[in-house]
C-alpha cells in the first residue's frame, strides 16, 4: 500500500508542478504582450510627432544687398521667417533680420517674414535686407517658427559678399 501511495503522491505533484507552470506562462506572455502594446503605442506617437513636425524646402540667393530666399512649406505650418548673418571671422552676435515676403495669398503687396502664415504646399518669395562688408565671407542661417513657436532651421551655409 505504501507503494501506491507514493505513486499518487507523485502523480498529484506532477499536476500540480504543470498546473503552476501553465499560470507562470499565462503571467509572462500577458507582460510581454502589455510590453508590446506600449511600445506600439511609443512608436506611433513617435510617428504623429514627425508627421506633424513642419518641414520646408529652401533655396537662398545671395545678392549685392538682399538675399532672396524662396520657401516652399511640405508638411506643417510656417508662420515666421528670418535671416541670421554674421562675418566667418568674428564671433556670432546674431540678430532675426526680418524682410518682405510675397506669397500667392498676397499677390504684389508683399508681407512682412513676421506675419507669414504658409501651410503644407504653400510657397513665398522673401527679400532680406544685407549690410556687408565686400570682400567678407559670412556665415548664415535661415530659420522659421512653426504653428507651435518652435524654432525650426531651415538653411545655412557660407556667402562671400561682393563689391556695392
């Protein structure tokens, strides 16, 4: 009789062993699903962010006294535009120079880079004005502010000014 009675013995701890390992797996696969879902939901907020994130395309031409920046909005809203230049071989007081743009809304009466409002598609012309020094090579940033006053820069590069 003890016999039988070992082998019961061994027979309800194995059940009991598989059942409480059958529940450690029911607990480890609902984390790893809960992991999963918050990272899903991570990423696509990661992805509203970015496809709300404005983006513009730019294309600067530097003059003997403006620098003319055409702008074309691809995703998001621009609501200001400005010009930052300083000399390559002084340090960077930068100061926003604002300047006169024209959009397809405005037609000829141009509108100041201070009060722009372009959405995605939209497009302006902006004239700024430049006060160099001829024979100097500047250092230049073109920047915006987009619908949530975040600085967003645009363009940069290096220009060397020419003769007045």
């Amino acid at each position: 009789m003890h016999s039988t009675q070992n082998k019961v013995g061994k027979i309800v701890g194995r059940k009991l062993r598989g059942q409480s390992g059958g529940i450690d797996a029911l607990i480890i696969l609902a984390i790893v699903i809960a992991v999963a879902a918050i990272i899903a939901l991570a990423i696509m907020r990661m992805g509203q962010s970015a496809a709300s994130a404005t983006r513009a395309q730019v294309l600067a031409t530097v003059g003997t006294h403006y620098m003319t920046v055409e702008v074309q909005v691809l995703s998001g809203k621009l609501n200001q535009l400005y010009v930052q230049y300083w000399p390559e071989n002084q340090p960077n007081n930068i100061a926003n120079t604002p300047g006169s743009c024209y959009t397809n809304s405005t037609g000829s009466t141009p509108v100041s880079s201070t009060g722009l409002s372009l959405y995605s598609g939209q497009s302006a012309v902006c004239y700024f004005p430049l006060s160099t020094t001829p024979g100097v090579q500047y250092s230049y940033v073109i920047i915006g502010y987009d619908a949530n006053g975040r600085v967003i820069q645009l363009s940069r590069g290096v220009f060397t000014a020419g003769a007045s």
